[in-house]
C-alpha cells in the first residue's frame, strides 16, 4: 500500500514540475488568432526551451498581458517585430524596415493605419492573425520579454487538427505582386 502512495505522490510532483516549469496547455478563448487557432482549441506550450533559442518573426507565443493591455487572462499572438526594427501598419499591409510582409496566414488585412515606431531592446511587436478583431501591440504597444511565458508547440485538440502550426515562409518578406 505504501508503494502506491509514493508512486502517486511522486507522480503528482512530477506533473506538477512539468507542468509549471517545461510545457504547458492552453485553451484559446478568443478568436484572435483566427483563421491559425480556433476558438477553443487545445495548445501545448514550451514554458522551457525557448529560453535556449533566440526568438523568430512567425513565433506564436503565450505571454502575460501588459499592464497598458487592461487584460486578465494571458494572450496568444504572433511575433512580428523584433527588437530595433521599424514596424509601420498602413495601406492594409505591415512593414518592417520598409519591407512588406507576406502574410498568408492573416484572416483580413488590417483596416487601420500604425506607426512608423522602433521597438525597443528586450520587447517585440505581437499582433494577431485576426487583425481586425485583435487587441494586440498596435492597441497596447510593445511587450516587454519578461512577461513571455512560452512558445507555442503543436495544436493537441482537435483531433483532426492535431500537429504543429503552419509555420512561416522561411523568407517572410513580400515579393513584388503578393499581399
């Protein structure tokens, strides 16, 4: 009988570990992130790893709200501007350092007019796939890195869409003639 209690308590801590310190799960409560990440769909986040890897433009990531965000709940957005770089919204396209992005993966091109700014060291540019429907960095500005709290892995529920995220065009930026 004892054997089972050690081996449930060990259990337990074990979970307990993993769960707060190396991966994470996720339920999506807005459509933000719409047409990538549905309503409700089940995420496992790297609450570890990407602490040894330097961040990408394409990252999906799950980080506290900023203050200037007036949210309670963690926020999922992409990572679009790095630190140093211009980002500027205008003409239903983003651009970073003067260079369109392309971004298929976007629901509707943006209806609104941002920038130019420089993000700052130790911050990004977050802003959601949904563009028009999301509260993201061209409302509540930079996020500062210490309030991320992990990178997205791979979808877990729903079944039919179990697997990793598209991930982005190794070259982000536009050609002449694309969105």
């Amino acid at each position: 009988m004892m054997e089972w209690v050690v081996i449930i308590a060990v259990a337990f801590v074990l979970s307990l570990v993993i769960r707060n310190f190396v991966i994470d799960t996720r339920i999506v409560p807005t459509g933000s992130m719409l047409p990538t990440i549905q309503l409700q769909d089940r995420l496992i986040v790297d609450r570890i790893f990407y602490k040894f890897d330097t961040f990408k433009r394409g990252d999906i990531l799950v980080f506290e709200a900023p203050e200037s965000a007036m949210e309670d709940l963690d926020l999922v957005k992409r990572l679009i501007g790095l630190p140093g770089e211009k980002v500027e919204i205008k003409n239903g396209k983003v651009f970073i350092n003067d260079r369109p992005l392309y971004e298929p993966y976007i629901r509707e091109t943006p209806d609104y007019e941002y920038g130019p700014v420089t993000v700052p060291p130790n911050s990004y540019f977050m802003l959601g796939d949904n563009r028009r429907e999301s509260k993201d960095s061209h409302i509540w500005g930079f996020l500062p890195e210490d309030k991320i709290l992990g990178r997205v892995l791979v979808r877990y529920w729903p079944l039919d869409k179990i697997g990793r995220l598209t991930a982005p065009p190794e070259d982000y930026f536009a050609e002449e003639g694309e969105q």
